[in-house]
C-alpha cells in the first residue's frame, strides 16, 4: 500500500503537466493564427504569404539588380575617390555629397514608372463589369492585381510629392526662391520615399509573378485537356 500512493501522485501530476502542456499549446497555436490572418488583412504585404517562394527570390534578384545598377551614379565615384585618392573624406560623407540635391527624388519617381506600367498593361480596365470580391476599383477603373489601388495611389503620391521636393531643393540652391530649406530632412525624406518605392517595386514584382505563373499553369492546363479531348476522339 505504501508504494501505490506515490504512484498515483506521480501519475496525477503528470496529467496536471500534460494538461497544462496542452493549454499553452493551443494558446501558441491560437495566437499564431490571429497574427496570420492579421497579417493576411495588412494592406500591400497580407497577399505574401501566399506567394510561391520562387516569386519572392524572382522579385528580389530582380530589386537587386535594379537598385544596384540604377544606383550608379550614387555609389561608384566615392568608393574610387575614397580609397584611391588621399586626404578624402569618408565614404558616406561623399556620397552625402552625390544625393544632398535630392538625386532620390529622381530615383523614386524612376522606380515608379515601371511599377505603374506593371500594373496596368494587363491588370487593369475601364468601364468592366466584375464583381469579383479579388477586383479592387478606383472608379471606373478596376483592378485584378492585388492591391492595385494601393499601388497606384501610392506610385502617384510619390511622383507628386518627388517633383515638389525636388523642384523646392533646385530653386532654393539656384537662389530662385529666399527661403532657407532643412537640406538635412529633404535628404532624410527623400531616402525614406526611395526605400518606399523599393519595397512597393519588390512587392508589384512577387505579385506579378505569382500571376504570370498561374496564367502560365492554366494555359497548360487548358492545353493538357484540348490534347486529352482531341486524342478521344481521334484516337
């Protein structure tokens, strides 16, 4: 009899630390699926998730190359003028010198043109008449890319918003207006719209592709079937 009762003590709290195992599991489980669909009903990045992994490394060898090759004329000159001239300043502080007249303005608006034409090439009507709950519409205009609203306002905001600061930096250095602008949060702004556009380039690039492959896969399925049918019947 003196042996069974700390078995039984032993069992019983077992099943206490397995019940409670349990309990935080389901809670990390719980917790895990209302950040998925948190993240799934996040504006721009909730389609990710779905996205086929050769779409996302597509995209980002795609926003490598453009960005390292567009990119130039910011960082090639300063890495020679820093390490193959003496007495130089640093290498951020050169190329400080190549962006302080807001040269990322220009980018970003660069960045964007492919972004819009992206979007509305083949993704994009006037007038249609689709109700289908993955058609989004800016009037009269409606999309089948993700977010195509989204991405329009946004590539139009900043094309506006790059021309103002733009043109308010060149007219201030050309001395056609007397206000003194803060160059140091032009600058730092005009680093901030070109990462936005970066990421809104990225985004449009996995979309796209995500589409292209499943226009691809249809259209072979679709093959696939008419050479199934054709064979029945001639077979």
């Amino acid at each position: 009899m003196g042996d069974r009762k700390p078995q039984k003590k032993l069992y019983t709290l077992d099943r206490v630390k397995g019940a409670i195992w349990r309990k935080l599991r389901d809670m990390a489980s719980s917790i895990k699926s209302a950040m998925a669909g948190l993240f799934k009903a996040t504006p721009l990045v909730g389609r990710l998730s779905e996205s086929k992994r050769s779409s996302v490394l597509s995209a980002s060898k795609e926003l490598v190359l453009s960005t390292l090759f567009s990119t130039i004329p910011i960082w090639f000159f300063p890495i020679i003028y820093t390490y193959f001239f003496s007495n130089t300043p640093p290498l951020l502080t050169n190329m400080k010198a190549y962006v302080d007249q807001g040269d990322l303005y220009i980018y970003s608006s660069a960045m964007i043109g492919p972004l819009i034409f992206a979007i509305t090439s083949n993704y994009a009507e006037w007038g249609a008449k689709n109700d289908s709950p993955s058609v989004s519409r800016l009037g009269r205009l409606s999309f089948v890319f993700p977010y195509g609203v989204w991405f329009l306002s946004i590539a139009v905001l900043i094309s506006m918003v790059a021309v103002i600061c733009f043109g308010l930096m060149r007219f201030e250095s050309s001395g056609f207006i007397d206000a003194k602008l803060n160059k140091d949060s032009l600058l730092t702004f005009s680093i901030f719209m070109y990462a936005v556009s970066l990421v809104c380039l990225f985004l449009v690039s996995v979309y796209r592709n995500d589409l292209s492959d499943t226009s691809a896969s249809d259209a072979r399925a679709s093959t696939a079937d008419f050479l199934k049918d054709w064979s029945k019947r001639n077979g």
